[in-house]
C-alpha cells in the first residue's frame, strides 16, 4: 500500500520551455503532498506544501510564480516549472500523507530528473 | 547547528556485517522517527517508523529511539550488497505543522 507515482522519470527540453511533473497517490487519498527538490549527493530540501483545494505554502526562498503547484484533487499533485533555465535542472521529487491519519509518514514517488539544455 | 545531524559518510563495509547508522537530534519535540533507503536517481523508500523512544525491528532491519540522548540509529544484519544505498532519517514533532526534518543521508557500500 501507500504508492506513489511520479511522471515523467525523467524530461530534457530547451531553455525557456515550461515542464509540468505529475504526483499521485494509487492506493490511497492524500490531503497534503510536498515537492523537493535534491542536487546530487545532497539530502532532501522542500520546496513547497501542496495542499487539496487551497493554495501551496512555498518554502522561503523559492519562488512561487516559478514553482507553480496545483493540488485539484485527492490523489494528483502537478508542479510546473514555468520558463525553465539551466539552474532549474535538478531532481524532483514528490511525497504523499495518507488522508485519514496526519500521524502517519510521508510515502515518495520515483523522482523526476529534470535536464534543461 | 541544524535540527538533525547525520554522518553522510561514506561507509564501506563487507557482506554479512552488521551495520549501525546514527543521527543526532537537537529539537525535544520530535516524537516521530523514520528511517529511509534512497538508491540513486530513486525516491526515498520507507524502512522504519517509530513513534517516541523504544526499539523496532522489521526483518534485518532495527530502529532506536533514545530521546533522552537525543539520539536514533538503524541496525542493518547481515548486510547484502543490495543494501548498498543512502539512508536518511527522519523525524517530526506532533506540532506545528507536522515538517518532517531529513538529515544529510548516509552512503553506505556494502562490499560482495
């Protein structure tokens, strides 16, 4: 139980582009997802809490009108990253709390590598 | 000095041995721990959660929790080379907005 998928695994575009990464829960509803970011050999650094219905709560530092996070539903989480630049290549992950008990740990997809030529 | 400390390593050791990994706390609120396995260009993989101080073991697998030494560990026996990975640990408090706090991440290298 508690999966959680990420798409895509990975993603190269030009310079300028805007990318969009999906994060679901499959087998269970999550209220709040959270989206990190990690540079290699590094440990997790939040970006941002993305909560059903309401507007995200962004980490200090990181800019929301770049970061753009939707939470429509109970089970989807989308991050986009609007007018992407070289910086901004990264590794992107995505985690999920299970709906009906806040006490419980959070569940991570797969990442998504971002490569930004 | 940061919320959560953790020997990144790398630590290298032979099949079969037993391994410890450790992370120091400074905040007395936390009351959830959790150890994770990352393999590289992976997500983070839930191995242990434990709530306040005590012991749990889960196959090969053991966590501790000492929160008067402010203190928690991951036992691995009998370590495969397929345990070759980064472990991060993991913890929260019951309050304020449930952050979870990651350490650095150990590497570990378990050697065929």
């Amino acid at each position: 139980g508690a999966v959680v998928s990420q798409h895509p695994s990975w993603v190269i575009c030009k310079s300028g582009t805007s990318v969009k990464i999906e994060c679901r829960s499959l087998d269970f509803q999550a209220t709040t997802m959270f989206w990190y970011r990690q540079f290699p050999k590094q440990s997790l650094m939040l970006m941002a809490t993305s909560n059903e219905g309401s507007k995200a709560t962004y980490e200090q530092g990181v800019e929301k009108d770049k970061f753009l996070i939707n939470h429509a539903s109970l089970t989807l989480s989308t991050l986009t990253v609007t007018s992407a630049h070289p910086e901004d290549s990264s590794f992107y992950i995505c985690s999920a709390r299970v709906l009906w008990d806040s006490n419980q740990p959070q569940h991570f997809g797969d990442g998504t590598r971002l490569s930004i030529l | 000095q940061k919320e959560v400390e953790q020997d990144p390593g790398p630590l290298s050791v032979p099949e079969g041995a037993i391994v410890s990994l450790n992370c120091t706390y400074s905040n007395s609120a936390f009351q959830y721990f959790m150890w994770y396995r990352q393999y590289s260009r992976k997500g983070p993989e839930l191995l242990m959660y434990t709530y306040s101080s005590g012991n749990k073991e889960d196959g090969r697998f053991t966590a501790q929790v000492d929160k008067s030494s402010k203190y928690i560990s991951l036992f691995i026996r009998d370590s495969q080379p397929s345990d070759s990975a980064t472990y991060l640990c993991a913890m929260r408090a019951n309050t304020g907005g449930f952050k979870t706090i990651f350490g650095a991440g150990t590497r570990l290298f378990v050697k065929a």
